[in-house]
C-alpha cells in the first residue's frame, strides 16, 4: 500500500478526538483503517480500546478474535492477555491464553513481557494449574529465545 494514503489515513485519525467515546462513524473508520491495513497493530489496539471504553467487552472480544490470527504483534497480544485476565475467572483459560499468545508472539525479541506475565501467573495459580514441569518448560523456552533486556 502506498505510504502516502497510510499517514493521510493516520493523520485522519489523529484529528478526531480520541477521547471521544466510540461512534458509527469512527467504528466505519475504524474497519476502514483495518481493511486497508489489515495487520498494523496500532489500528486494531486503538479500535479495541475504544470498544472496552465504551464497555462493548462482546466486540471487543469479536474484535480480538479477528486481529490476533492475522497480526502476531507483542504490544496486540499484551492488550489480548490484559483483556483475558480481567474478563475471565477460569485459571485453565487463562493459561491457554498465555500458550495462544506465545505460540503467536513467542520468538518476538520484545516478548519478554509476556513470558514474565506468564511465569507470574503460573506461580499465582498454583500447581494444580501449572505444574512445576510447565513452569519449567515456560522458563526453558523464554530463555532459549534472544530477548530484548532479558538480563535485566
């Protein structure tokens, strides 16, 4: 796509108040952003904020699963996880999220965060959740992949 109508379409965006809570028109800009742009992350983020914002957690959610097969981005898939972790009280999917997202996202360099979230969690839930072994596998996985700021 020609790089010229993506900033005349980002600037497009730009004006129009952010803070202002979700409408038709800026849900038809939205799908024309993402339809001409399918796989820029910022796009969907910025669509699937405003749902949750105006509290459409079921558009959200459809907003999701029509993002996240087609744009393996870490910043997308941290939103997805924040999304699953406060909307869903089953530990069992919550975790087959975090598998989701690093099977998607996980040789990112910048995935560090995720698997951090992750180990977090696994440690929070328990072993009748995550065993010792998955644990382990989580760590061994996370270090086997060359990270930004992993020795931090």
């Amino acid at each position: 796509m020609d790089q010229a109508i993506f900033d005349k379409f980002t600037e497009i965006y730009q004006k129009i108040d952010a803070d202002a809570p979700i409408s038709d028109e800026k849900r038809e800009l939205y799908e024309t952003l993402i339809n001409m742009f399918p796989t820029y992350p910022e796009f969907w983020i910025w669509y699937i904020r405003d749902e949750l914002n105006a509290n459409n957690q079921d558009l959200a959610q459809k907003l999701f699963y029509r993002c996240l097969p087609i744009v393996p981005d870490v910043a997308l898939f941290q939103h997805y996880l924040e999304y699953v972790t406060a909307t869903c009280t089953d530990k069992q999917q919550i975790c087959a999220a975090y598998e989701y997202a690093l099977s998607n996202v996980g040789l990112d360099m910048d995935a560090k965060s995720i698997y951090m979230q992750y180990v977090e969690f696994a440690q929070i839930a328990g072993n009748e959740i995550v065993s010792v072994e998955h644990l382990r596998r989580i760590y061994h996985r996370a270090l086997l992949i060359p990270m930004n700021g992993l020795n931090e």
